[in-house]
C-alpha cells in the first residue's frame, strides 16, 4: 500500500476545526436522549440500595395508581428475552456472565436496576420511582478488598485482545537479592468512574414487533445493534442502533448498558417509544476503573544499569465476571534488565463489574512503575531522565520483537528542554514558605489498529459523502476523516460530509483503546482510493450515468491483520505509542496543600493528523492524569457495600482553577508499519504517566512518596508529618511480593 | 421527586400566614440546595412558599455605619458590594470562597444561612440519619466521615455546617434578624445554628412560623486585619476540610482585640471566647496564634477518618492569623484571598 497521493497533503496536519463543531456549539448535535417519537413515554430506574440480597417483595401499588403511570417491569413481570450468558456478551465482554436486568430477584451490587417505572412523563416516572417500597432480604456483601487480597486467583480465562501477562525471565529473585540499591513499593489505587456529562440514555422507538429504532449513548453502534439483536430476538437488519453524537464517554459506552436494555425492553413490550436516561447517582452503578493493589521490586547495580523488576496486581472485580486489563506488561516494554517477574490476578467483591477506563491498565500500572523508577533513580544518584535514558529497551522484552517506531528518546529530550527540566535540584527549591518540586514520567500506550470499513461516495455535482458506523466520542474522529478523504481526493473540506455512528453504515469496531483513528482514517483512505480509481476508470462511461452517484467501499488493511492467527497478536513488530510528562508542583507543607504550576508533555503518537483536535487530546487525558493524581476516588461504605460520595459534588475531579498551563510537544514520526497514514492514537497516551509525574514532583517538592492515590490533604499531610519525625526521606515499606 | 404546590405571598405578612396554615411548607428562595434535596428525596414538601417576592433585596448602611444586608440578597451581589469589600472584606473573601459563581449568582444570603450539611448519609436516604429521620441512628460515625465534626458533635450526630459565609458572620458578631407571628427578634450570630445534641434535626433556633428577614454587621474594626483561609480538597465547588475566619485589632503593635472561626469542624461555625481572649495584650505572632489555636481545639476530637483535621486546623488558624496581621487579604484579588498557594 502506498501513500503516494497522500504525501504532500493539503488537509492532513493541518490544525482544521471541529467539523461538527457549529453544531454543537449550538444544539443542533442531538444526543441520545434530545430524541423524541410521537406517544413517547418516559422511564425511570429503580435503583437498589443494598449491595448484596434479594428483592423479597416489590410493593407498587401505590407507584401504579399514580395517573399517568403506564407500567412497572422488574423480575417479576420481564417479559421472554435470551436466557443464555452468550446474547448478553459483546465485543469488548470480559469472561463471565454478564449483568442480565431483571433476570432474577437477586441484588449482586449497589446500584442495580431492580424496577423500571414507565409513564406519560418523566416527572410522573420519577414520582412513581419514589413511591414503590421495596423489601429486601439482605445478606452482608464484601466490598473490602483488603479482605480479600488473600483469595486473589489468576484469572482462568483471558479477556479477548489483551496483551496478558509477560512471562518470567532470568531469575529476579536471585537477582533482587543481589541488587543495590533496591526499591520495594506498595501502591494502591482507589475505584473511580467515568462521569462523561452525558448521562447513560437510550430512546428506543418501537416500529413494529419485528422491527425497532434505536439512539442509544455507545461508543459502538453496531455492538448495541448485536446485542439487541441476540438478547430481544430481532434480525440485525431490523434493529437501527444510532449514535452520531456521545457527550463523552471514556470507555463507559463500550459496552451496552443497561438502559439500552431496559428502554428496548420497554418499548417492545408496550409498542411504543420509550425514553430513558440515568441519573448523576446511577453513573455510579456500573463500570469503572477498578481498585488495585501493586507491588514493585526493583533492582540496579552500583551504576545505575537495572537488573530486575517485578511488578505484581491484584485487581478487584465482581463475582460475576472476570474483569481485566493489560495492567503489568509496561515495564517489558521500557526498561532492559536481565530478569523479570510479573503476576496479575484478580479478586471478587459485591460490586458492578469494572470497565475500560480512559487508559484502561495502563494508567494504574504506570503511575506504580513509574513511581518505582524514580525512587530507583534517586537511590542510584541518577537524574530520573539520565537514568531512564540508561535503561531504555530497544526492543519489545515481552514479544521479544523491535518496535516499529520508538521517538521515547526524543520525548525526553524535548520535553526535558521546554520545560526547563535543567533546572530541577534535588530536594526541590523554596519559594518563600512554599515548596517547589519537580518531576517527570514515562507515558506508554498500545498503537493498534482494528479492521474497520468505509464507504466513500461522489455525487454528480461533486459532493463526496463518507460513511462508516465507528463512533466519534467526541476525540475528532468526523474531522480526521474529512482532512483524509478531502486529501485523497483531491477536493476542498467543505465538499466532504462524513457520517459517523449509525449500525446501517460500513462495520466498525466500538471506539476505543486508541486504536479509532488509525483504523478508521486506514479505511477512509482505502474507501477514497477505491473511488478514486473507479472514477478515473469510469471516467470515459461518465456520460451514461451522469447524475447516479459512485460509491466505493475500503476496509483498513493492516498488515498483520490479514489471517484469524494474526488477529491474536502475531506481528512482526510491537507498535507502541510513548510520552514523557514533566511536572511542576508547589506545595505548602504547612497546610498540606498541592497545586500543580504547570505541565509539559511530550508525545510520539506517530503522524498527527490535525494538531488541533490532537493537543485537546493530549490535554484532556493529561487533565485526567492530574484527577487521578489528586482528586478521583469513589468511597464505599463497606458496612452498607453502597459508595457514599455519589454527587458531583462531592466525588471530586479537578475544576478550571487546578488545572495549570499544559504544554503540548508532538514527536511526528509517522509509523508506517502500523497504518498507511503512520497514525498511532491519542487517546490514553496523554493520561498515562501523568499520575506518576505529579506523585515525582511533589517527592521532590517535600520528601514524601506517595504511593496511593489519589494524593488527598490527609495522606500527604500523614506523610509530612512522619518525615517530620522521622527525617528519613524516600523509606519503603516492605511487601510481601519481594520477599516471595 | 414528588410533587409539589407553589405559593408566591407577596407580603411579609402573607408568607407568615402560609407557614402558620401549613405545617409541611418549605420557603424557597435560590432553590440551591433545597431542589437537590428536594430530588435526593431528602426534602419532601407538599408547598413551597417562594418569598422572593419580598423586598428583601437592598443592602443599606445605616446612620450607626452597621451594614444591613437584606434576606434575600445573592450571594454574588453581596461580595462584589463596593461598600462590602470596603468595611467587611472578610464577607466578600468568605462568600467568594464557597460554591461556583452560577451557584453564587442563584443564593441567597438567608438561603445561605439555612443550607444543610453535606455529610454523604444525610443525603442518602437509605442510609441511617438522625437529622434526616430522627432515632434512625447515625451510620457517618462509623463510616466515612473525613469531611465531618471535631468538635461539638453529639452520638447522636457528627455533620458539619456547609457554609463559608457564616464562618465569617460568627467572627464579625453578625445578628440575624427574624420576623415572625409576634413580631422581629434579633438573634446574636453564635445562638443562631445549633449544636446536634439529642435534635440534630434541628440546625437552627429560628421558630418554624418564622422568617430571616435580614443579617446586621456592626462596623468593623478588623477591616484591616483579617482573612479567610479555606482548605479544601479541589480549588474551587468544595467545601472546606477546614477554613478559617481571623481577624485581629492592632493598635501600637499590640493586639486589641481578636476574632477566630472555624469551618468545616462543627455542627455550626466555632467560636471559643478563651481563644480570642489569650491574644489580647500581645503582639502578633507565630507563638500567641499558636497558642490561641491549642485553646480553640482543646476538646477536639477525631472520628476515624478525620484526626487530620485537628492539626490541620491548628496550622490554618495560625496561618490565617500570620495572613490577617500582614494586612494580605487587601493584596491579592478577592476571588483568590481565600486560597493557600496563591
């Protein structure tokens, strides 16, 4: 596959502005729930409010005398849908038995919809929500998992598309017990949620028994499509599943949720539209970033060369589903060392099943091992990029394979450079009677592409039209493919109109994981090519059919993706996006107070295809970095097994005034292995890293590892207060995984 | 949330009349913390009584210089008040501290005052509560309870009072002033929110036929010398773990007289005269705030999660003292005066 038409492009990298940007901007972009049908009803959750039981009575009478109440689902009453664990699962399902709504009267998690109130309208749903009493027979649910960490199990099954756990090299223990200096960590970090605004909602209009149209909030329209189909018995082409416009999602709209079902259910059980949109609470009632525990041992030698590293997790799931991510692979993939460990197991609490959350895995395990390097730097008299910079793996240690481009170097050096990375003192500096400190971490993400289609179309009067069911979560996925298509064939942008998010249109994959761009943008260019080449091979037919339209169809064809075998992980080369973050902090030791001055990221995610849209990227997961740094954490209450902080208002990301400067540095080196556009993905990269830069600088702001997130008042004010003590700087705590 | 009737008196007189005549009713003002509650299910109220049809609305300085700041006053009108920021800038830093300027812009300074507690069990009403549902037991004591009381909490309940502006009224010695069946009543700030004891229902002593009609400051002698500090866990839409409102008279490098509240820590804004008192007759420093700290927090105690608060409060009271002698709430814009690390 060549590039050739592409190489001096008008439109690709070029910093083009939102192409659905006006009409967002001013309403006109419809979400899920802006739909409305003639004889719409409204529907309202029934939320639990234990975390462990069974639903013993369902008292509704008074909910259904209440005018305008037109029915009440639950367990009790759900109407004949698929029995079987396989309808329920779909593209991205972990093993297990997925969440099915209303199957039975047991309650496996805070939060679980045990009845659906369906009226005229949406204040009477809610009303009538509030007057059904329900009575539980409650049984004590274990949402502690300290408690468990002992019966933590390897997962038997592997979840589909992992990279999975590393296998052992060298012998690290031996090596540990050799090594000086040494770092042994512990780390934890808490449950967190996405919270996109758009709440989770579904507009189900009901066309007829066989037949049903569907705006749902997903992040993959033709997963709902599957899901639907094979749970409500429908023919796929019978169920429309759009989704053009998703007010954020992060992950939370990879999988169907439950008001899809249950608006769907609704709707074909009454022949009728039937609108449903969670509450703010209700967001807390379904996938999330999961609580870990991680243990870090790390060894070097006298000079600084690493000889060692393990890295252990223990992730929580749910009893019903082994939910996992790719959380202990990094290391493999940065540090060259002779031996190495991993394990990652699970274990099992009464809570919804975690999900894919923005830089699922890697996010968690990054802020460990990051973390872990910079202490090691420290105990090996080494500035933590010169140290880095010494252990860098020229290859993939995992797959044993090179990678297809590696700019980590560059990150580091131009990073290092616009920050003023040469200004950093060990110990930090004071400002008056506030502490400076800096820091800096290693980003790291998958590059992937999935296959995915596209459909390109020109009309007589020359407007082209590009399709494809992929998802635009709001990352600039409509305007990479108009830059594209506007380039491939020649045209101005405004003669490009591109379509998005319908399960009608060419087959995609959920977006997702980083991979949307690349795959999608590889289709779009196939697409383009095709119709190109048919143009100029019709070229002499044109008078015949001047006025029909031509379309031509291209799939994303990437190398490695050409057999079954290679679409379970064979490649040739390990394709990989990476980032270096540098940070700047000052903290007021007397009062425990962090701000975060500035950051500057550095990032190499191969071609950037429109610097605009790009830089929103890399700032948006470097503001979630900071959140998960500082503010992020659900708490649970482990008497009642329910989250208490369940608000906006009280379950804290950052607002406006903690966000600081980010400076945002591309290394554009495309990765033509990967893609025929050289296209990497932004869309974990900027996250990832970015906890364990901040958690770096406030060490080096006022001597005090923290090493469980997030970084509250208390835990560093607990910190300070010990060093106060203590005066021993940078101590680590001794862990089980080392010694074992 | 459950339906409800809305009734608009237009006079002081009329408004009274409703509460008399429905003993469920609810007034309503901003709607800032009442309609949240309102759809938690927290609140159920059958009427709402909207007074702000009541000419409540003016801030006036009277012939004595006090200033009189009518019930229904916003929040965001009263801080940027030039005569505000002038005599009682604590007023506008402390205001200015608390919630988002679209929150600001709806609440209203009696609304403020009759805000309700953020503790997580108090708005979940499947969760034990004595202030929501008295002889329900109290699930915060054993539960999370970071952002709750050290000080003047009861068994029965360990909630703090939300409100950024009151910290400031106690230390200024602020009256509430209430009308009600038999006519006005003044209420000296520190009587007006209660302590839980056995009726943590109860926040305030206000009568339930009666109405906040309007807050009085007397002149101020800390226009100078004060400040307010609030530590909290984001920079802005937080409540405080800990904010403190400090005030100091300074004549001839002596400290005359001196005001310290505390938020963040009890069932109402703290106050403890011994504390002011060991100031007076010394010079402003890290020792004698230190000093009046310990006396302010002596019979703190911490629950589970909060023991941090206790120390945290000793070194906010001396930093907002160290702050206010300097005079450094008149350096920096109001809006960031309250912050650490500015």
């Amino acid at each position: 596959m060549t590039i050739a038409h592409v190489t001096s492009p008008t439109h690709i990298g070029k910093p083009v502005s939102r192409y659905e940007g006006m009409d967002k901007v001013t309403g006109r972009a419809r979400y899920a729930a802006d739909f409305a049908a003639p004889g719409m009803a409204h529907a309202v959750v029934v939320s639990a409010d234990i975390a462990l039981g069974r639903v013993t009575q369902l008292l509704t009478a008074e909910a259904e005398r209440l005018p305008g109440v037109i029915a009440i689902l639950s367990h009790l009453n759900c109407p004949d849908v698929a029995k079987g664990d396989k309808a329920y699962q779909d593209q991205v399902s972990p093993p297990g038995s997925p969440f099915r709504p209303f199957r039975d009267e047991r309650v496996m998690f805070d939060g679980q919809p045990i009845a659906l109130v369906v009226a005229e309208d949406f204040e009477t749903a809610r009303h009538a929500a509030r007057l059904i009493h329900v009575v539980y027979e409650q049984d004590t649910a274990n949402t502690d998992m300290s408690a468990v960490l002992g019966i933590a199990y390897k997962p038997p099954k592997k979840r589909f598309g992992m990279n999975g756990v590393p296998g052992r090299r060298g012998d690290t223990q031996d090596a540990l017990r050799v090594a000086h200096p040494r770092v042994d960590a512990h780390y934890e970090t808490p449950p967190a949620y996405h919270h996109p605004m758009e709440m989770h909602a579904t507009t189900a209009i009901w066309i007829s028994d066989t037949k049903i149209h569907v705006h749902d909030k997903t992040q993959g329209a033709q997963n709902s499509r599957n899901y639907i189909a094979a749970i409500f018995g429908y023919s796929k082409d019978d169920v429309i599943v759009e989704a053009p416009y998703i007010g954020g999602a992060f992950g939370s709209g990879l999988r169907p949720q439950y008001q899809l079902f249950l608006a769907v259910l609704a709707a074909r059980e009454l022949k009728r539209p039937v609108q449903l949109m969670l509450t703010r609470q209700q967001m807390f009632s379904f996938g999330h970033r999961p609580q870990t525990h991680q243990n870090i041992s790390l060894g070097a030698t006298g000079e600084g060369l690493m000889t060692s590293i393990f890295h252990e997790v223990v992730a929580a799931t749910s009893t019903y589903e082994d939910y996992q991510e790719d959380v202990v692979h990094w290391a493999e993939l940065l540090y060259a060392t002779e031996n190495a460990s991993y394990a990652y197991a699970l274990t099992k609490l009464d809570i919804a099943t975690p999900s894919d959350m923005r830089a699922p895995g890697g996010g968690l395990g990054m802020f460990a091992i990051e973390s872990a390097i910079d202490e090691l730097a420290e105990a090996s008299s080494m500035d933590p990029v010169g140290f880095r910079l010494q252990n860098y793996s020229e290859r993939d240690q995992f797959e044993d394979r090179p990678f297809s481009t590696k700019e980590l170097r560059s990150c580091f050096s131009e990073g290092a450079a616009a920050f003023g990375w040469q200004h950093r003192q060990a110990g930090g500096h004071s400002d008056g009677h506030v502490r400076l400190g800096m820091g800096m971490a290693t980003g790291i993400w998958e590059a992937n592409i999935l296959p995915t289609n596209a459909l390109a179309r020109r009309h007589s009067d020359g407007r082209i039209e590009i399709e494809t069911a992929m998802a635009d979560i709001g990352t600039g996925t409509y305007t990479i493919c108009q830059q594209v298509a506007a380039d491939v064939l020649g045209v101005s942008l405004d003669m490009v109109s591109v379509r998005l998010g319908d399960s009608r249109l060419a087959n995609a994959p959920v977006e997702g994981g980083s991979f949307g761009a690349a795959s999608v943008t590889a289709a779009v260019e196939a697409a383009c090519k095709a119709l190109k080449n048919k143009l100029e091979s019709s070229a002499r037919d044109i008078g015949k059919h001047a006025n029909a339209p031509i379309e031509a169809e291209g799939g994303s064809d990437p190398y490695y993706f050409k057999t079954a075998k290679a679409l379970l992980g064979f490649k040739s080369h390990s394709t990989y996006s990476h980032s270096a973050v540098f940070a700047e902090v000052a903290v007021e030791p007397e009062l425990a107070a962090i701000h975060v001055r500035r950051i500057v990221i550095a990032v190499d995610a191969g071609r950037i295809l429109n610097p605009k849209t790009a830089r929103s990227q890399i700032i948006g997961g470097a503001t979630w970095g900071l959140s998960m740094a500082l503010h992020e954490e659900a708490l649970r209450d482990h008497t009642s097994g329910r989250i208490v902080n369940r608000s906006l208002g009280e379950y804290h990301f950052p607002v406006c005034a903690d966000i600081p400067d980010i400076k945002v540095i591309f290394i554009e080196t495309p990765d033509t292995k990967l893609n025929p556009l050289g296209v990497k993905g932004l869309g974990e990269i900027g996250l990832v890293g970015t906890a364990a830069a901040i958690a770096n600088a406030i060490y080096n702001a006022v001597g005090v590892r923290m090493r469980k997130l997030p970084i509250t008042s208390e835990r560093l004010f607990e910190g300070l207060v010990q060093n106060e003590r203590h005066r021993t700087i940078g101590s680590a705590l001794p862990l089980k995984g080392a010694s074992a | 949330m459950r339906p409800f009737e809305l009734v608009r008196p237009d006079t002081m007189v009329q408004a009274i009349e409703y509460l008399q005549a429905y003993p469920a009713a609810k007034l309503i003002a901003g709607g800032t913390n009442l309609l949240d509650l309102m759809k938690e299910d927290v609140e159920q109220p059958h009427i709402l009584i909207d007074v702000t049809r009541l000419p409540l609305t003016s801030i006036v300085i009277t012939d004595d210089g006090s200033l009189r700041i009518g019930a229904l006053v916003k929040n965001t009108d009263l801080a940027y008040n030039p005569d505000v920021m002038e005599g009682w800038p604590l007023i506008s830093a402390a205001l200015l501290a608390g919630a988002s300027p679209q929150l600001r812009n709806m609440a209203t300074t009696a609304g403020n005052l009759l805000q309700r507690t953020r503790c997580y069990y108090f708005y979940d009403t499947a969760a034990a509560c004595n202030k929501r549902s008295p002889g329900q037991g109290c699930a915060a004591i054993k539960g999370h309870n970071r952002i709750h009381a050290i000080l003047g909490s009861s068994d029965q309940c360990v909630a703090t009072h939300p409100s950024d502006f009151c910290v400031a009224l106690a230390a200024l010695d602020a009256v509430v002033v209430v009308q009600g069946p038999l006519g006005e009543r003044r209420i000296a700030f520190a009587d007006f929110h209660r302590l839980p004891g056995d009726s943590p229902e109860r926040d305030t002593t206000l009568d339930r036929h009666e109405i906040v009609t309007a807050v009085e400051l007397a002149p101020s002698a800390y226009a100078v010398h004060c400040d307010y500090l609030k530590l909290r866990d984001r920079r802005s839409y937080a409540f405080a773990l800990v904010s403190v409102a400090g005030c100091l008279e300074i004549r001839d490098g002596v400290i005359v007289s001196a005001r310290i509240a505390l938020g963040g820590v009890a069932h109402k804004p703290w106050r403890d005269y011994r504390a002011e008192q060991s100031l007076v007759g010394k010079a402003p420093g890290k020792d004698a705030f230190a000093a009046a700290a310990s006396i302010l927090l002596s019979e703190a105690k911490p629950l589970r999660d909060n023991a941090f608060k206790i120390e945290l409060s000793q070194r906010a009271i001396v930093h907002a003292l160290t702050r206010a002698a300097a005079g450094s709430l008149h350096k920096l814009p109001l809006e960031l005066g309250n912050r650490p690390l500015q």
